[in-house]
C-alpha cells in the first residue's frame, strides 16, 4: 500500500466512525497491519498491540485496494470510486514546519520508483510549466522532498525527509500541481487546491477528488498498464503545458471568490 491508499484508510475510518464512535483496527489480507506514519495522533484508528472494544476495518481484499476491480502483473483494472479525502493530525512541531513555508505554489514532476511509468507527464513538460509560471504569473515553484530531489529549474526545494513535513507544507501552500500519487491525495487530506495530471492510465472518476481538478485524456477509467504504454504516451502528450498553466489559474480565481 502506498501513502495515498493509506491516506484513503483514514478517511474510511472517519466515515465509519460516524455510524459508531468505536476505534478502528486495520486489517490487511487477514492480518493486523503495521503502523504508518501518517496515521499519527489520529484518534480512530487502534495501534498494533492496543487493547479495546474496536471494529475492524479490512482495507484490502484478494490483493485489491477499494478502487480495483482486478490485477495482473501488466495491468490494474479499475472501479468507479470516490475516496474520501483523509485525515492528518499534525504535531505542533510539524504545523509550524509547515507555516514556515506558507503560501507556496507546489509541483511534484518526479514519481516513486515502483509507479507506472505511465503517470510520466514527461520531464520536458514539467520545465516548460515551470517557465511559464514564472514568466506569465510571476510564480516561483516549490518541489517538496529529500535531500537529493530531482529538481526543475529555478526551482526552490523545500527539504522534507518525511511524508509528514511534506505534507505540513502542502497543508500551508496556495494550490499544487502534482501527478495523481500520493501528493493529489495529501492535497485532498489538507485542503489544499490542486491541478492533478492524470493523462489515460487512471481517471478522476477513480481516485478523485471534488476539490481538484484532474486533466484526463483517456478513456473509460483508464488503461491501467503497469507497462510502458504507447496509448498512454500520446494521452499525456495531449496535456499542454499551457493548459495545465490556465487550469491553474482557474482553480487559483475560484479560491479568491470563494
């Protein structure tokens, strides 16, 4: 499981919580999960090893996270689904981490080295996005991550050596502009607006969120290729670096009404 799946598991918990007020234990495939650290100071959800009158939440079956219908070693199939947004409960420590930083317009162009290489908007892209922020708006962007990031230029880096401080910062910043990953759901936890590239391997309609918007140039709800996959190249290929510029802008004058 990935940040984001346990991202999603904390806004599970929450809904479960509302029905009845007992913690959650988190089972996986039939066992008692490790603890993630994102779930720190979150008061639903039991640790390993804590003892109480708690209900079970099974966050995977047969392999499954709660937006797949089926897998392969090439391909996820997917499943229409609306992830509840998460919970984060931050330490006083991280949330002035955070505000030390405030008001930062966030990109995440680089990807975990086990995601599919189909989330790749393409490093190029991401560059010419950076520019043209820059130039237009006037916008310096902002990478989050550890020491040694792959970094755009002219862009200024934020070290976070941990999910956490990242997300504290997220939790600070005016909007983001992020591959769909772990990121879009942090975004989502904290509130933050955010422009997510989705491109064809997965669909909004299955891992999105109200609050965001999600450029989406596949079909159906997405190819799933685990796989280098030329339809998904041309799909990404189709999202120009100036309409994600302009989604941005959009997203940025609906927060200024709002």
């Amino acid at each position: 499981m990935g940040w984001g799946d346990e991202l999603i598991v904390t806004g599970i918990a929450r809904s479960m919580q509302e029905q009845d007020r007992r913690k959650l234990r988190i089972v996986y495939e039939g066992r008692v999960t490790n603890w993630c650290e994102l779930w720190n100071g979150n008061p639903r959800i039991a640790r390993p090893g804590e003892r109480g009158n708690f209900r079970t939440l099974r966050a995977r079956r047969d392999g499954l996270r709660p937006y797949m219908a089926a897998h392969s070693a090439r391909q996820w199939t997917w499943k229409q689904y609306a992830p509840p947004a998460g919970e984060i409960y931050f330490t006083e420590a991280e949330r002035q981490f955070g505000a030390r930083h405030g008001a930062r317009l966030i990109v995440e162009p680089n990807l975990k080295r086990t995601a599919s290489p189909n989330k790749d908007w393409g490093w190029s892209r991401w560059v010419a996005l950076a520019n043209l922020l820059r130039a237009r708006h006037g916008i310096r962007v902002t990478q989050l991550g550890p020491a040694g990031t792959r970094l755009l230029p002219d862009a200024e880096h934020v070290v976070t050596p941990s999910i956490r401080q990242a997300a504290a910062v997220m939790a600070s910043a005016r909007a983001a502009v992020l591959t769909e990953g772990a990121l879009h759901h942090v975004a989502a936890a904290v509130g933050t607006p955010a422009v997510v590239i989705y491109g064809a391997y997965i669909s909004p309609a299955v891992t999105g969120y109200g609050q965001q918007i999600g450029l989406f140039t596949g079909q159906g709800l997405g190819c799933g290729m685990r796989v280098p996959c030329g339809h998904c190249r041309d799909a990404m290929a189709r999202i120009e670096p100036t309409s994600v510029a302009e989604s941005l802008a959009a997203l940025l004058e609906q927060e200024a009404a709002a």
